[in-house]
C-alpha cells in the first residue's frame, strides 16, 4: 500500500514539473511570436504572401504544441486512473 502511495506522489511531481516546463516554454513561443510579428510588420520587403505564410506556420506549431499538451495530460490522467483502481 505504501508503494502506491509512493508512485502516486511520484506521478503528482512529475505531472507538476512537466505542466511549469510546459507553460514556461508556451510563454517563450508566444513571446517570440510577438517580436517575430512586430519584425515583419516593420520589415518593408516582406510581401502579404510571406507573412501569410509565416502566420500558418506559427499556427500549425501552436496546434502541435496543444495537441502535445493533450496527449501528455491524457498519459496522466490514465496513471491516476490505473493507481485509483487498485
């Protein structure tokens, strides 16, 4: 019984590393993006197309990042689940 307790524990630290690593790294993304944004808005040479194109790019990475997000949090949840049941 002690070892489930233990394990528990365990997952709850891990769980709660991951989400301060994870938010600290979205916050790094977001802000790159501003500055990335505020260049290309001040960068004459660049055509509507590029920025169009630079837009859909930091969208897809943005969905990978939500759905990674996802799928770890899924992980988790069926740790806790598994250790609930017995």
């Amino acid at each position: 019984m002690e070892t489930t307790k233990i394990a528990k524990q365990m997952i709850g630290f891990q769980k709660t590393v991951f989400n301060n690593t994870f938010n600290a790294m979205a916050i790094v993304q977001d802000q790159t993006e501003s500055m990335l944004n505020g260049f290309l808005g001040q960068f004459p040479l660049m055509t509507e197309d590029v920025k169009k194109q630079v837009k859909e790019s930091i969208d897809f990475a943005k969905k990978a990042r939500d759905d990674f997000k996802k799928a770890v949090d899924d992980g988790y949840a069926k740790f806790e689940q598994m250790f609930e049941q017995k």
